[in-house]
C-alpha cells in the first residue's frame, strides 16, 4: 500500500492503482525508442553503404580524377554539407546579445 495525501486526508491506495506512466516511465520509454530509432537508422545506412561499395568516378577539372566507393562520396558530400550549414549557423551563435534581448529570456 502507498499513502497519497489528498487536499482533505490521507487515504490509502493500492500499488497497481499508481499511474504507470510516471514521468520516469514516459522518459525511458522514450529513450529507448529513440536508442530503436537510431539502430534501425544506422542499420539501414549501413546496408545502402554494403550495396553501393562500388567504385565511382569523379572527374574534376584539368582531367583529374578521383575514384572511391559511392558510399564514400555521399558521406563526404553529407560532411562538406553539414560543415557549410554550420558556418553558416555560427553568426547567429557568436552575436552578441542586446540588453533588452537578455531581460526577456
């Protein structure tokens, strides 16, 4: 048994009563599928990397060229991505804040 003070009186209540989703049981369920989600993700990617690992060829100016697997360029395409969009990200993060900005958050 488990006492819960009410507005009035303490009264009694059974264990199989307490609501089961407590904000510790919303937290980890959601944590672990979140931790699903991820595996799944990472499983998928790792299977579109297996099937396109042959080789690719870029060809650059002046006849250079440069040959890796297709996985290889979609990740280093996805990094070079990722690196511009933060950069250009990074003068909303560095500005510095007006006064009257700091006082309302």
């Amino acid at each position: 048994m488990l006492q819960l003070a009410s507005r009035r009186h303490l009264r009694q209540v059974p264990l199989f009563f307490i609501n089961v989703f407590d904000d510790l049981a919303v937290t980890t369920l959601l944590k672990l599928l979140v931790w699903l989600l991820r595996i799944v993700v990472f499983v998928g990617l790792f299977g579109l990397a297996i099937k396109n690992s042959g080789p690719m060829e870029l060809r650059f100016f002046l006849d250079q060229s440069w040959t890796a697997p297709v996985s290889v360029v979609i990740l280093t395409v996805f990094a070079i991505g990722v690196a511009v969009g933060l950069t250009a990200a990074l003068g909303a993060f560095l500005r510095p804040r007006r006064k009257s900005d700091r006082e309302t958050s």
